[in-house]
C-alpha cells in the first residue's frame, strides 16, 4: 500500500509538520554551476563554433554548419499541415483560447494634465526580441510554445526565436506546429544552457533578446539564473504542485487522477488534498491505490506520492482555506460545491480552478489563462506569464513653466535636505526662469 504523508490541523506540530512536507530545497548543484558558467563563456567568446559543438555533444548530433540547426517558416507550416486533423483542430482551439484571453490582458498608455499645464502619464511599449526556450528531450511540449509565444505576440513583440532541442535530430510535428500557430519569428533546434547563453549574447547566427522565457531542466534554469540582469527571464520554477481543497462532494476517482496529474510529471511533483471529512479522505487513497496499477508513468506517481505526496484534514473549509493560502501553491482546485462562495478567501495561488467539474489539465492545455505558474511559494508575491510581461512601462513627465516652478521649488528643498547641491541648482534655475 502507498505510503502517503498524513497531516491533521489539530495537531500541536501541524505547522511545523506543513512545513516539512512542503519544502523543496534542490540539491546542491555546484558542479551544475560550474558546467554552465563554462559553457555560458565559450558562448560568448566563440559563438556559433561552441554552439554546434555543444550540440553534437550533447544532443547526439553531426552537424557542421548552423544551417542545419534552424528550421524554417516553410517547414513549420508544412508540420501544421500535415498534422491529423483532430491535432490540427485541437492546436488552433487551445492558441485561439490563449490569444483571446491574452488580448484581455494588454496594457495601454496613459496620461492626465494638471491644473498648471503639468502633463504625467505612462508610456507602455513591447519589448524588441524575446527568446522562448521550449523542452524536447524525454518529452514535448506544444502547449509551452502556445503558452509562452502568444502573450508576446499579442504585447507586440516583433521578434520571438525559439529554441527547442532535438535529441538525434529528431523534431516533433506539434511543437512545428505549434509554432506556426502562435506566430514564432525564427526556430534554432538547439537547447540546453548553451540555447540559453546564445539567447542572452548572440552568436554570429542567433540574435539576443531581451527576455528569455520557458521552462528547462535544471541547467537551462541554472543558465537563466546567470544571464538574468544581462536579459530579463520569466522566473526560475521549481517542480510542479497541485493542491486540490474537497468537501467530499467531488467523485473520489476523479480528485484521485487530478493528483495524478502532477504527480506524473516528475518525482518532485507535489500532489497535496486537503479536506475536512476523514471518511471521503479514505475514499481517495482507496481510489488511488485502485487506480494507480493503471497509470502508464505508474512508477513516477507512486514515488511522487511517496515523497512529496500530502493528506490534510482540516475541521472545516474555513481553515482549509487558510492552509492552501500558506502552502500558496502553483494549481489549487476548490473541488467544492459552492467554490464562488470560497474564492475571495484565497490570496495565493497560481490558478484557481473552481468546482468539480473544473480539472486542472484544462489550464495546462486549452482553458485559456497562461499555464505558466509560480511555484515553490512563490505565489505570494508573484504572477502567472501573461502579455504584461513582455511590455515596458515608461513614465512620462511634462512640466510646464507653472509647473516648473511649484515643483522646483519642492525639490529643492528636498535636494539640500540631502545634501545634493547640483540637484538643488538644477531645479531652482527653473524656479528663477519663471520669477
């Protein structure tokens, strides 16, 4: 029988004990480092020559020249073509849903004018050049380039360049595809942390960007941890989490495959349930020790649910609330009767999905709202990608003569107060300039 941690609010050590089973701390990864600020070097020192290098060393390829390493608008189009019609249907439904609900989320300019003439406002601009970093070794992963690509696309930004590596030089027709779709710019089938440096500096055939965006393994976040201040990044994530609040109203099946869910992406995933009713809690684990014997990635999930898996029972909803508020976890379910009741008492979470029928996967996929989500607690101060984070805010300022001469005044004060003599000057010339 699985082992799953089992956690009750009313007990003395109940913080303590969420604590211990929420933290994820990565190994120590000095070596990792090391590797990556090697290979971040010879990028910069020796652009496309390391780059192919990199690749065929890593990637099981032969190729000699970057020619080999871009796949063009032609091919792309060509992979959305020839993809079966249901993928085809299903790839221009989830980028449509994305696009919709990204174009919602665009920030425009604005300013006002004060009594003396005084104009203050804001000036939203996109970036130039974003990169995309998408996956392609043990899997692939359409739903990123969707998820990544369209926010920019609808910000603006003129140029997006995907990276994606292919093992062997095998490509994968949904992420061609897919890029097609969401309007990539140019595709360089390279990855890695070498894909990252090559983003962040340029090669001889790979322009730099100015952001850098999707996920990696753990030296292509390595990487993008040390570019960042030289580029902008999207965030550094850790493993995937779900939390799922039950009020022991939603099928037992059904909350048992949403743990799953994550729970199969990697060891590190955490599945968390938190529910106040200790009989339907053992309805659960009967269903995933039913169901789990059926999971072709069996072996992940168990270890998953072994490790990092947690069973909460609280005495109400009410403390569940204030627990997933805590944990503030990347995907929360309010698998509830009366979710729009509850929601308000959320402050933390990446997403919420709200009611029985409201799976998480819906999010990863086609719902609409970006799938890229803090993690690791971080949604206590941070956001889901959306097309806001591929705009700049300027701000703008428009003194008048009048103006000029209230503000100089205030300012200069301020100034000497700091002892900043020039900044007093500058401002009391304008002061004087208007008697």
């Amino acid at each position: 029988m699985l082992d799953i941690k089992r956690l009750n609010t009313q007990s003395a050590d109940f913080k303590a004990e969420l604590k211990a089973a929420t933290a994820y701390e990565a190994d120590d990864n000095s070596q990792v480092v090391a590797t990556v600020h090697s290979i971040i070097e010879q990028i910069k020192a020796r652009g496309d020559d390391a780059l192919i290098e990199y690749t065929n060393q890593f990637d099981g390829m032969s190729v000699n020249s970057m020619v080999d390493l871009e796949l063009l608008p032609g091919q792309l189009k060509a992979a959305y073509d020839a993809l079966p019609n249901d993928q085809r249907e299903a790839l221009d439904l989830s980028a449509n849903r994305v696009r919709a609900y990204a174009e919602k989320q665009k920030m425009s300019s604005w300013q006002y004018e004060e009594a003396d003439g005084t104009v203050l406002g804001q000036q939203v601009t996109p970036l130039d050049r974003v990169g995309l970093y998408v996956p392609g070794g043990k899997a692939a992963y359409p739903s990123s380039v969707l998820m990544n690509a369209i926010p920019a696309h609808v910000a603006g930004v003129e140029e997006l360049i995907m990276v994606v590596p292919t093992p062997s030089g095998e490509t994968n027709a949904l992420v061609m595809a897919a890029a097609h779709v969401a309007g990539v710019t140019r595709v360089f089938t390279v990855g890695g942390a070498q894909a990252v440096a090559a983003l962040a500096y340029g090669t001889q055939t790979v322009p730099p960007v100015d952001k850098i965006v999707g996920p990696g393994n753990i030296y292509v976040a390595t990487a993008k941890g040390i570019v960042f201040g030289d580029v902008g990044i999207d965030m550094i994530a850790g493993p995937s989490e779900i939390l799922v609040i039950c009020d022991g109203s939603t099928d037992p099946d059904w909350i048992a495959m949403d743990l799953f869910s994550q729970a199969e992406h990697d060891e590190l995933a955490q599945s968390v349930l938190i529910c106040p009713d200790a009989d339907y809690i053992e309805k659960v684990l009967a269903s995933i020790e039913r169901q789990l014997p059926t999971m072709s990635r069996q072996e992940i999930i168990a270890k998953s649910l072994a490790d990092r898996g947690v069973i909460i029972q609280t005495k109400d909803l009410g403390e569940a609330m204030d627990v997933a508020n805590w944990v503030a976890p990347e995907h929360l379910e309010l698998s509830i009767k009366d979710p729009e009741a509850w929601v308000g008492k959320i402050k933390h979470a990446g997403a919420i999905f709200m009611g029985a029928y409201t799976a998480e996967v819906l999010g990863d996929y086609c719902a609409g709202p970006n799938h890229v989500l803090p993690t690791a607690r971080t949604a206590r101060f941070s956001s889901p990608l959306g097309v806001y984070d591929f705009q700049k805010r300027t701000s703008i300022i428009h003194c008048s003569a009048a103006g000029a001469k209230t503000l100089g005044k205030t300012a200069s004060v301020m100034a000497h107060g700091e002892g900043l003599t020039a900044h007093a000057g500058s401002a009391e010339y304008r002061v004087k300039a208007n008697g």
